[in-house]
C-alpha cells in the first residue's frame, strides 16, 4: 500500500510508471510540460507517460490542460495555484502566469 496527498493506494492499483511519475513530480514540484517532454526526462515511451498521466488526472493527481497544441500536465498543488491566478488575474498571459506560480513555488520552497 502507498499513500498519495490523502489518498491510500493498493499496490495492485498503480503501476511502476504512475510511482515514477508522482515521485517526478513531488521532486519537481514547478513541472508544467507534455508528456513527450516528461517522458524524456523519465526514459520511457510517450505513450506510456501519456496514458498514466491521463488516468493520474481523472485521480486529480495531476493536472491537465488540453486546450493548448498537445496537452500539458502539472502536479495538482501547482495546478490549483495556476487555476486561482487565472481567476484573479483573467487577462494576464499564460507565460506570466507560469512565471508567478514557479515564483511562489520558489518562495515558499525557502520559508
């Protein structure tokens, strides 16, 4: 059994690649990239990658945004982070929105 943020996991209901994911993505808590990119990082295939971030999203443990080219993935806190500037600040790009978040990522990394 694993625990993941508050859920409690069997180890017959996630794979190698899923463990590998959320261990990315705690470490790399700023993560905002497809999963051809994460998968690189990772050595593995795109279409493994691909698949366990689809499912992890529909767990809310990772996030995706598909209305870009090909979709984008980021750790849940991250998302829910971007998902509330967007709300505040509707007209600020995209790019600036990434640049604050990793911002307050960083900052709250040093407190």
């Amino acid at each position: 059994m694993a625990r993941i943020g508050n859920i409690i996991v069997k180890d017959e209901d996630i794979s190698r690649i899923k463990l590998e994911l959320i261990t990315f993505f705690k470490e790399n808590p700023g993560t905002v990239d497809s999963a051809e990119n994460i998968s690189v990082r990772l050595g593995r295939s795109k279409d493994e990658v691909e698949g366990a971030l689809e499912q992890m999203s529909t767990h809310d443990i990772c996030y995706k945004i598909s209305s870009r080219p090909q979709p984008i993935f980021m750790y849940s806190p991250t998302a829910q982070i971007l998902k509330r500037i967007a709300e505040l600040a509707p007209d600020m790009d995209y790019s600036t929105q990434l640049e604050l978040v990793n911002a307050l990522l960083t900052r709250r990394k040093a407190t």
